[in-house]
C-alpha cells in the first residue's frame, strides 16, 4: 500500500540501488540460521525447541559478521562505486535470523496473534521510514534504512523469550551441540534448498543488471514484489498454519491428498482474480498506482502473472517436503528451476530483448510449479 507513495518519492534508478541491497540481503538472511528455525516446530519437548532457537540465534549472529567480511571487500573492490548504506545488509540479516527463529517458535505455541502483530509492526515500519527518509532526501538509502527497521521492528514484536534464549550456549552447551548434530539435515539439505531458491527470485537482478539497463532493473523488482505480495502475505500464513497441522496429521498416518486437493482448490479461486485482473489490466493499473516513469513494470508483471498464480497456490504446501522428509528431491527441483529460469534471462539478453527473457521466465517457471502440485499431491498419500 504504500508503494504508490514510493514510486513518486524515489526514482526507478534509485529503486535499483535498493534492488540489488535487498536482492544481497535476502540471499544471506535466508540462510543466517542455516534453516534450524524449522525444526523448532519438530520436538515433543518443549525444552529442545527452546535450544534450537538458541542454536539459530548463535547462527544468526555468526553469518552476520561473514557477510560483514565480504561486504568490506566489496566495498575494497569496488572502491568510490560501493554504496556505504550498503554496510546494513550485516545488519538486516542478523534481524531476520533472529526474527526467523521466533516466528517459528511462536507457530509452534500457536500465538498467531503475536506472528501477525510482528508482520503488521514490521511493513508499517518498513513503509514509515522509507517514505521518511526519501522526502528528508535519504535516497535511495531510505529505502535501505525502511528495510532494516522493519526487520528489527519484527524481532521486537517477537522477543518476549529473550532472556530463556541467549544463555544457552553457555548454560546448556552440550544440549546444543547435541540437537544441532540431530537435526543436521536442515543444514545439509534445506539450507542449500532455500539459499538456491531465494537465488532463483533474487539473483536474477545481478544477470538483469549485467544485460540491460538500471530501469529493468526496476521495473522486475518492481513487478516481482507486488505479484509476490499475495504470495508473501497470504500464502506465507496459510504456509505457517498448515506446518504444524500437517506435521501432526503426518505422524498419525492420515491420507493427506483429500485436504491438499480442497487447498489447491480454494487458493485457485481466491487467486485467479487478482492474478487475473494483474494479467489483463496490469499495465493501467501500474500507471495510476505508481507513475508514468512504471509502464514497463506493469507489462513484466502481465507476463509473470500466469507464473505466480501457480506459484501462489504451491507455496503453501511446500511444507510437505520438510513433513515427509523429502528435502533432497525438493532440492533438486529447485536446482532445475533455477537453471531454467537463468537460461531464460541469458536467451533474452544474448539477444538484447527483454520482454523474451521475461515471457520464457513464465514459461520455465509455470511448468515447474504445475509438476511441483503434482508431487506435492502424492506426497500426502499416508504411506509416502
């Protein structure tokens, strides 16, 4: 909601600045607990899921300080070039790690109340400073600066449990150790699943930015954010609650399919009309929402519509790969996607046409999610 305000405060260029922040920091931050926050909902035992919080905040921390490493030898590399607000992607990653591992405590206490305060407090925050900033004339830092804030807002809202967590490693050293090793496959196998998939819809700035102009740029991230909006908002949620009632459903050995078949169905329904509308009247809508200096965002939001719709209906079901410990196939779809998705963009800007790339990226990627809700709908099968 407040990107109209946004687009008329910050120019596409400067949006491009903050794409490729945002696109570095999300990469890093996925994976700054190397994905230990979702086995928090995984013990019978309280007491061990309080230790792999434990375990996720320590992680947090120390993929912070590696990122902080690397981005001052960016900033040595790139020299007068390196934007200096880029130094607060160390800091946007810790706050997401730690913002990561208590969401994911508080689904498995069942306090959707707190989760949903915490991602209200974390986009008007977000929104707020980076409006703020930009009209104060902190641009495109603004956007940077709304961003971190919105991360730290998010934890806030999330700490209630502080002071039980960050003991641990001292109290209960051996503990940790212990569970970290007893759940090492998350690390192994879907710390490299996430950090490929985050890859997938981020790192194509970096090939984006390489082939074509600073306002494609844009204008995909543009697109990408507001078709992703219901992914993130909606999907992400009903993703959260169906975690813990799948993974119970799973252990007493009940046929899934039945309920994820009423799910595709029920997301279809609320999907196809906002992606539909998106699809036939993005381009206006684009306009009257964002500015003239946007057309081309909204003409790449039409291709990617068909893409997301799918996308959109997936997502929240991708938890059965972690229920049926299916991490490594999962993986491997990922890893097929990512390929076909790079091509795509390498096609188009081989040659120098970016609407191809952009149509054979929604080409590639609604056939990878129409075999991934096949799979997914096996899986529920009680004997997978």
């Amino acid at each position: 909601l407040s990107t109209p305000l946004l687009t008329r405060i910050y120019t596409p260029e400067e949006f491009a600045v903050f794409q490729i922040f945002y696109a570095t920091a999300s990469i890093v931050s996925v994976i700054a607990t190397l994905r230990y926050e979702l086995a928090i909902v995984a013990p019978s035992s309280e007491e061990a899921a309080i230790d792999l919080v434990s375990v996720s905040f320590f992680l947090s921390f120390l993929i912070a300080l590696i990122s902080l490493f690397f981005t001052v030898v960016a900033h040595s590399f790139m020299g007068d070039t390196f934007n200096l607000w880029y130094y607060l992607i160390p800091v946007y990653i810790v706050f997401a790690g730690l913002m990561q591992s208590l969401n994911l405590l508080s689904i498995r206490r069942k306090t959707f109340k707190r989760n949903m305060i915490s991602r209200i407090g974390t986009a008007l925050s977000t929104a707020i400073v980076g409006v703020i900033a930009g009209v104060s004339g902190l641009r495109p830092a603004g956007l940077m600066l709304g961003s971190v804030v919105g991360q730290l807002t998010g934890f806030l809202l999330l700490m209630k449990e502080i002071p039980a967590i960050v003991w641990r490693p001292i109290s209960r050293k051996k503990q940790l150790i212990s569970i970290a090793i007893q759940h090492k496959n998350y690390p192994f196998y879907n710390a490299p699943h996430s950090l490929v998939d985050t890859i997938q819809d981020q790192g194509l700035v970096y090939l984006l930015n390489f082939y074509f102009s600073a306002s494609i740029v844009s204008f995909y991230g543009q697109a990408f954010r507001i078709l992703k909006a219901p992914i993130g908002f909606i999907g992400s949620a009903i993703y959260q609650v169906i975690l813990p009632q799948f993974t119970e459903l799973s252990r007493k050995g009940t046929d899934l399919r039945p309920t994820i078949l009423k799910l595709y169905f029920r997301l279809f329904l609320f999907g196809l009309p906002v992606f539909g509308m998106l699809y036939f009247f993005v381009e206006p809508l684009f306009v009257f929402l964002f500015g003239e200096n946007w057309t081309a965002a909204g003409t790449i939001a039409s291709y990617m519509a068909p893409w997301l719709l799918l996308n959109f209906i997936a997502s929240p079901v991708s938890c059965l790969a972690l229920i049926r410990n299916k991490q490594r196939k999962a993986f491997l779809i990922t890893l097929t996607e990512i390929s076909l998705r790079f091509a795509a963009i390498l096609y188009g800007g081989l040659h120098r046409n970016s609407d191809l790339a952009f149509i054979l990226l929604s080409v590639v990627g609604s056939s990878v999610m129409v075999y991934a809700l096949i799979w997914y709908y096996r899986m529920g099968k009680s004997d997978t």
